[in-house]
C-alpha cells in the first residue's frame, strides 16, 4: 500500500473559496517580515494565522510559510532544507490562482523557482549570493485586496 507523506489540499474552486476576502494581522505582518528578509519571524506570524484558520485559504499561508522557511535554509546553508521546503510548498501553492487576496502568487512562484533552479546548478563546495525577492502584495487599509491600478 503507497502512503502519501503530505496530504493534497482541498482545491479552492471546489471548496468556494474567495480571493477577494481580507488577510489577518497576523498574515499582513508575516508578508512584511518575509519582505524585511526576517524570514524566521515570518514563519512564526504565518503560522500562527495557518493555525487559527479553518478554511482553505490556510494552505496559501502555508505554501507562503514554507518558501521562507527555504529561504531561511539558504541564508543558512542548509541546501537540502531549502529543497525541501521548495518541493512542499507547491502543494499548497499549486490550487491557488495567480493573484488572490491581494498577493501577486504568479510573480512570488516566478520568484522563488528561480531561486530553486539556482539551488539546483549550484556547486555546494562554491559559496553562493542568493538574491530574495519581495512578495508583491496590494491591500486597503482593512486588509481586503486593493484594486490593482493600470
């Protein structure tokens, strides 16, 4: 019998879920300290949010978690940590669409599989720069996504 060691999150369209529904405090805090590179602390303000919350919108709170828990590998060396955490991320990342509650997740996804083919060419004896990007996010003051300007 296969046991799957992560379990498939529930797909937002049929667990109606709406993007368009405001962040917590806690979430908006974690995506300012991922953007300040404190990635330690952001995992800490996100989970605590992927704790809290029921609904499906959890699983993007993790899948955002786990990139800086991977970042958090690499400003430390551990290369297969960070793998890790890359290749678990898109699970939870994956059902979410391209932009969704205020968060640019098509730039973010962009952003950090860069990151990874980077990981992946690197030579590990050969010290490496790797250079973060910010989560691109737009929300009003009460945490809904604001209207993206053109």
């Amino acid at each position: 019998m296969e046991h799957n060691a992560f379990p498939q999150p529930p797909q937002p369209s049929s667990a109606g879920f709406d993007c368009n529904q405001a962040l917590p405090p806690e979430v908006i805090t974690g995506l300012e300290l991922f953007n300040a590179g404190r990635y330690f602390e952001a995992h800490e303000e996100l989970e605590t949010a992927w704790r809290r919350e029921k609904g499906v919108i959890r699983d993007l709170y993790r899948g955002i978690l786990q990139v800086g828990v991977g970042y958090y590998h690499l400003q430390h060396n551990n290369y297969l940590g960070a793998r890790k955490m890359f290749i678990r991320c898109r699970q939870w990342l994956e059902p979410f669409p391209a932009k969704c509650c205020g968060i640019d997740l098509a730039r973010f996804r962009k952003d950090f599989e860069s990151i990874e083919a980077q990981l992946l060419m690197m030579d590990p004896s050969a010290p490496v720069t790797f250079t973060f990007r910010p989560i691109h996010y737009r929300l009003n003051p009460d945490g809904t996504p604001a209207p993206v300007s053109k």
